[in-house]
C-alpha cells in the first residue's frame, strides 16, 4: 500500500497550536507526505460524532490514506493506542469506539501502538497526539507496518450500533448526526439511485432491499410527515424534506437554511421512511 | 500556463469532512499540487460575499493558480458548471455569479465542466464540489484544458454590478463587504499612492481620475463625515476613519475595534467620497 | 541550518482571504516548502497571546523551522519589521513584543526587514503580512540570510515579564494564558516527572529546584484549595485540579469541562503551588 495523504481528525479546536505541533513533528519524519485537515472542531471529547465524520470522510478518501484520529478523554488512562488496517486504509488513535462505524461491513487487521522506538521519548500523560498519534501517522507514511508497532489485538472498543430496523415496506433509524448547514442525518442507508429507483444497502450489515420509485416515498420525523425530494433547491422555503445526500444516507433538510433548527430535532430522535 | 496551486473557496465550513473529501480527490489525481485555503466561511450560499473574497484574493494569487469555487446553492439543478481562464488564472465553479467581481476589467474565456471523463461516475445530486468541481480542479493542475472539459460559453451569469458614481469632486458607492475585524469594504477605488495623491482607476470599469493631497478627503457614511487617515493606528480610540485598504478600495476601518459595530453600518449602505 | 517549514501565526482570522494571499505569495517565490497553520485565531491584536502560543508551539516544532508570526496592530507605523534566528529556528514578523516568551533562556540574533529587493513593490501601510512578513519567510526559506534582509539590531521590544516566584516550598505565579478545551496555563513552570519527583527549571530564567513526590503537592487560586494529578481523566466530574501539561507548565484543568468557566479565573489572577 502506497501512502498517499495523512488525514487528521481531532477535537482540538483551531485557537491553540496543538494541531499545527502534530504537523510539525510529521513533517520532521517524513516531510513529504502530503497533511489534509478533515476536522478539528469535533466537539471536545464526542467520539461518536468523531466516529460519524471519519465514516463520512474515509468512503471517499484514496486509498492509502492514513487516518490520524485524536478525540481522546481518556488520554493517561489506561486505554489502548492502536494502528487498525482496512480496505486499502490505515487508521491511528485511541481504541475508544472512534472506528466504530467506519469498520461496518469492512474487514481489518489491527495492533496496538506500543513500540517506544516510534514515540516521543518522556511520553506525556496529557498529550499523545504529539508524543504516540503523530510520530505513528509519520512513521506508517515512511512505511512502518503493523507488527512493528506492537502486537496484534483481535478485538477493538465499539460505540452502540443505531438503530436501524427493516420491515416490509418500511424502514425504522434514528438521527445519528447533522452538519454545519443543519441538514440532519439518519441512521437509514446506504441509498444509491438507479433511475427513479432507490437500491438500499445497509450501511451497517450489509442487507440490501430494492425500492420502485422514489417519488412515492415518506418520511416521518417528531410525528411530522415530510416528502421526499431529490435536490436541496426543490424543497420549499422554511420547509425540510427528506433527499438522499452524498454519503447514501437519507437525510433531512431544508433549503438554504437548517433542518435541525426548524423541526428542532436533535440526535437519537427516530425517523421512519416507508413506501407501498 | 504552469499551475502553481489550487485555491479553494466554498461555505462548507469547518466542522464537516466535505472540504477535506474534495482535497483528498485532488491528491488522488494530482498529487504534487499545493492545496490553498483560501476561506470555506463563506455565510451558507451567500454568492455576493463569495464573489468578493475571490476578487480580493485572485488579485494577490500568483499566475497558475486555479480556483476551485464551490458556493453553490442550485446544486442539482440546471445551473451551469464551468471552467473559466482569466489573466492567467483558472477558476473552477457554478456558474451563479461567483465570478462576477473577479471579471471585472478583464478578458476571460469559459467552457462547461460537461465531459464524464473527467467527473465521479454516478454523480450525485448534492455535492458536486466531490464529484465535478474538485476532480476539474485536479485535472486543470494536470493540464487538462477547457476544450476538453466541454463546449464553449459565452457568456456568464453576472450580479448586480455595486454602485459607483463618478462626480466631479465626489465618488458616490456603497458598502459591499467586511473583514471579520469589522472592517468595511467600500466600491469605490481603486485607489493608488502617488507620494500624497492617489490615482483613481475603477475596478469595476477602469476608468481614471487623479486626486491632489489625499489629506483633504471627506467621507460621509449615514450623515456622519469621518477623517481620511493612512494608517489602523491613526485613527482616534472608539472613533472611525476612511483608508485605502490592501486591496485599493475605501476601508471604513477603527483602530483595534469593529467599524461596523461601531457605527451600525450595512452591506448596500451610501458612502461618499469627496474633496476640493 | 536547513529549512523544513514555514509555520504561521496571525489574528487574521478564517473569514478573509488574508491568509490565503500570504500562503500564495511563498508559493510563487519558494514553492516547495511545506506550510502550517498553528492559529489564524489570537485575539485582534493581542500581543501576549500571540507570544505564548508561539513559545507553546516553537518548543515542540523541528530545527529549521520559519515562523511567520503577523500579529501586528501597528501595522504602518514606525514598529520594525524583524528576522530573529535562535535554536536553530527563524521568526519572522514585527517588534511588537510577539517573540518575548520564546526568547526566554535562549541566545539569538536579529536583524531588521529593510531590504526592499524582498519586500512588494509599493507597500501598503494596512497589509505588511502580504507585502513584507510573507515575501520574508518566503526568502528565507530559499536562504536569504539575516544580514541580506537588514541590518543587525540589539535590542528587540518585550512584554512584561510574568510573575514566576521561588520561596522554599512556594512557588507564586499567574495564570498567563488559556486553551479551547478551557484549560489555563500558568506560569509556574517548566517542570519534568523523574518518576513521581518533579525537577522544575525556570521557563523564564533557567533556575532548578527538585520536589520529591509530587502527589504532596497543592494549588491555591483565588482562595480555593485544587488537588494535584497527572491526568484529564483522574479530575473529579465538574471539579478542577492542577496537572502538568504537555508544555511542562502547571495547568489548572477539568476533566472534560472548563476549568475557566468552573473557576471563573482570568488571566494575571495569582497560584499558589506548595509542598511540605
């Protein structure tokens, strides 16, 4: 696997230099590989939304990408570093569930970072971005493998499972997350058109189901029904609706403003889509 | 023309993957090209704002450098995606009046982003800075050239031009814009130095105009007059002033505190400029 | 001394294209050099906060590193414009008192940007981070050497220093700055575990003093009593303590929340730091 980028995810906010201090140490290892921010604004400490946006981001990053993934409350404890290889990627943080949903119909090889060769020496008990995460990323791009880092673990921390449950003509999930423009997304896809025709595979397992005719679709949310719609400028002003978004999840949304704040809905809320 | 590097602009904001998925696309294609942020808090589908800090940025941006334009809120519709080629420069986006400022006093030639060669396959409907934008932004860094992207344009979808009147002794325009200092962006200029004078030459149709001793200007903001001065730190505590900014237009601008706060103006608000 | 990046800090914010311009210009003068963000975020002008994450981030980043530091509220004034070279590191940006911190306990040289050969043509007296700071940074990293930008300097401006107190078993200090996460940092410091001993050394002057077994140790601010511990995670729920940061300075910190919000405490409030 060629290394092709180090993409980095942290809750580490843009005031301080914390990120930039990463970079730094990287850059003094293997200064030619190429960084790309995905976000350091994951609210302090919240693996599961860390957890969503890496899903998010990693379907459509290269292969040989190297994730660097640092929401990490229990940094000092005693919980693992690891280094998780999957479908041409690798990913590097702590095992505290942040590769939950990523890791979904995929399989991996994983190791626990535990080789002091590939870390600061005086390791902090506050910091292992700089002194564990960072030198790791580095050193993976320079071509470091799994078994040189440590040994092999076989089982890995997982978040909850959201819900999502199929029944005939009728498919039951929850609000798992939203995005800067309030559009909301649901625990229901993956959803990929054919025609007029939605071909559903679960994000999470894997089971597929074939629905004739989007147009004829509904969606329910806080007891509101909302029509389904195919682009963000087809839903009326100060109204949501529901539409297929760029990671095949359903989402909800509204047109140049916020879902979230019109319907006030708010994480793990359910939403049912159904059809005849 | 040597690309030197891309330059991004969007309202995707920082909390979400999108910009990173659209970087790490580019480095898939194009590896060795340098990513450029040049602001991705463009307000939610404000192509007005959009417009201007691209003006303020392809100005001071090398030659070579494409811009990779995503403020898009007719995603999925029939709006036109376009390549357009402008003194040297590449700018890569919706075809919504995005690039109405920047064309300005310029000759330009424009294509559509139609070829599928160069686009995701299954494009969706939602995001199409990662499935058409991104990816022609890649392979205009790898020489790819208009004609290939699609057919030609001739002509643009343009804004509302901003207001500004050439009197003699008196420039009348408006606000357009600010910096999140507070700084406010007038349409009149540009202005130059010439020792104590300043040559006029409007960046909206080049015409010219010479003032003698800048020291005289008046400027009149909602029935305020405010001094003219040449430096942020001129400019009396708590009070505002009117300076020739960065980029050659009239700044209303305080000293370590916001203009706008300070004197409640709004974007399209009159501005006059006058002397003897 | 081989140059490995150009590492930037200024109050410019993420709104504005202002960073962008700067990034763009090193581009077309050096285009190889890696670039880093450490923050675009210090406060408007804030002097002191730009000197202390620029000590926080230089510490921990690479021989060869260029910082191009532009916080600069005299930007247009008679303030020098400077290029310092200490540690095997370049700063570059105004004498405003910005490298006061990262200039404790160490030797440097400096010289003034005077040179004109390596500034923009025609100046502005409101943007210098594009028309003189970037193009330095920029040179530098192509190898421009102090003594082609200017001539030497002595003296450079510095901010009062912050109160760093020795007693026998007492050390005084203040909280001098603070980070997202709502940790504060206070100037007591720097100190390394030899075990569960600490060997503090001034990070201001160098002094040393040895304090056997940590876990006796006790924080006083504004009248409260905090405990001592070595990680985020052993804090109680909504309570603080003090713990050793991964700058070496003692933070006052929450587990997961802000110690700033929970204690009210500002910059300049005075700790205590005890042992028997």
């Amino acid at each position: 696997m060629k290394p092709t980028c180090i993409a980095m995810i942290t809750d580490f906010g843009l005031d301080d230099p914390y990120v930039s201090i990463m970079k730094g140490i990287i850059t003094s290892i293997t200064p030619e590989i190429p960084l790309i921010d995905i976000t350091h604004q994951i609210p302090l400490g919240d693996i599961q939304r860390g957890a969503f946006v890496l899903w998010q981001a990693s379907r459509d990053f290269p292969k040989g990408t190297i994730f660097l993934c640092v929401v990490d409350p229990g940094v000092g404890t005693g919980r693992k570093a690891v280094y998780l290889k999957s479908r041409d990627q690798i990913f590097i943080g702590p095992d505290n569930g942040l590769f939950s949903y990523m890791l979904y119909n995929s399989d991996f090889s994983c190791w626990e970072l535990s080789n002091p060769d590939f870390q600061r020496s005086n390791s902090s008990k506050t910091f292992h971005g700089r002194d564990i995460f960072a030198p790791a990323a580095a050193f993976a791009a320079g071509s470091v493998t799994g078994d040189q880092f440590g040994s092999h673990l076989n089982n890995l921390n997982k978040l909850p499972q959201p819900a999502l449950i199929i029944n005939e003509n009728l498919l039951k999930g929850e609000i798992i997350s939203r995005d800067h423009f309030g559009n909301l997304f649901t625990s229901l896809g993956a959803f990929e058109y054919k025609n007029n025709n939605l071909q559903f595979r679960s994000w999470i397992d894997g089971s597929e189901l074939f629905i004739n005719d989007a147009s004829q679709l509904r969606i329910e949310v806080n007891e509101q029904q909302l029509p389904f719609v195919q682009t963000f400028s087809s839903i009326d002003p100060d109204s949501c609706a529901g539409l297929i978004g760029s990671t095949g999840l359903l989402e909800i949304a509204a047109n140049q403003s916020s879902a979230k704040a019109l319907l006030g809905l708010e994480k793990d809320d359910p939403v049912i889509l159904s059809w005849d």
